[in-house]
C-alpha cells in the first residue's frame, strides 16, 4: 500500500492527507433532524413552524439551529417584522455529502 501512495501525483497524496473526511455521522440527530426537514421544505422556515415539526421547543430548536449555522449548513434571513427564517446554505452540496434523500 505504501508503494502504491508513492505512485500517486503528489497533489493526490496531498488531497488524500489534508482534507478531512465528513461524515454524516459527525452530526447530532437533532442536527441531522433539522437538516431533514429544511432539506424536504421548499420555502424557508422560522422557529416556530420548525418547533411545531419537531415537537421541541422553541429554546431548543434556536440552540441547534445557531449550531448548524456556524457549521455553514444553514443561511439565516430576518422579515422585516423580525422573524428569523431559515434555509439551507447549498441544498445540492448537502445533498449529495450527506445522502438526506433517504432520511
């Protein structure tokens, strides 16, 4: 295996050792419910209506949202009136790292 990685460009080698392999499973099951649902919803959500989905409280769903949003998954949008709303950051990229079309 050793010979076979001196083979390799250099470049390879240095994409191979450097860039970190995400994984789904490095999310939280709230994360990775939360993501679900901003992934299967067309229009941007805010949270009270993520709240009502999951069954969790407001508190809560702020907690892991702000999570996601300084991981980069999530965009966040204020209405004038001051209600936040939110949307995945780039729906093809998630979906094609994390396979959530079959959550």
């Amino acid at each position: 295996k050793e010979e076979q990685r001196h083979l390799q460009p250099l470049s390879q080698q240095i994409t191979q050792q450097y860039i970190p392999n995400y994984s789904y499973d490095l999310l939280t099951n709230p994360e990775k419910k939360l993501l679900s649902i901003l992934f299967n919803e067309q229009e941007p959500l805010s949270y009270e209506i993520i709240s009502n989905k999951t069954g969790h409280s407001i508190n809560t769903v702020r907690v892991n949202m702000n999570i996601l949003k300084k991981k980069g998954f999530i965009e966040e949008h204020m209405l004038p009136s001051g209600v936040k709303l939110f949307v995945l950051n780039n729906k093809e990229k998630i979906k094609k790292m994390y396979n959530l079309e079959v959550i």
